[in-house]
C-alpha cells in the first residue's frame, strides 16, 4: 500500500505543478535528436 501512497502523492505534485514536464525537455542527448531528425525532414521537403 505504501508504493500505491507514494504513486498518488507524485500524481498530485505533479498536477499541482505550474508546468509539468514536457518530453522535449528532457536533455541535450534528446535536443540533439530532435535536431537531427527536424534537419532531416526540411532537406525532403526541398
């Protein structure tokens, strides 16, 4: 039970939070990927 407690008191922090987070906030490792791919699409669409 006290896993479950634990669980329900994250859920309420995190809603009670002005922004959750976000999946794009998530590092440089990431950032880079996203550029990586976004650079990607822009030369197939040219």
């Amino acid at each position: 039970m006290s896993s479950n407690k634990r669980f329900i008191q994250s859920i309420t922090k995190t809603a009670a939070a002005d922004a959750p987070a976000m999946p794009w906030a998530r590092g440089k490792r990431r950032a880079a990927f996203i550029a990586k791919r976004n650079a990607g699409e822009q030369d197939k669409a040219a």
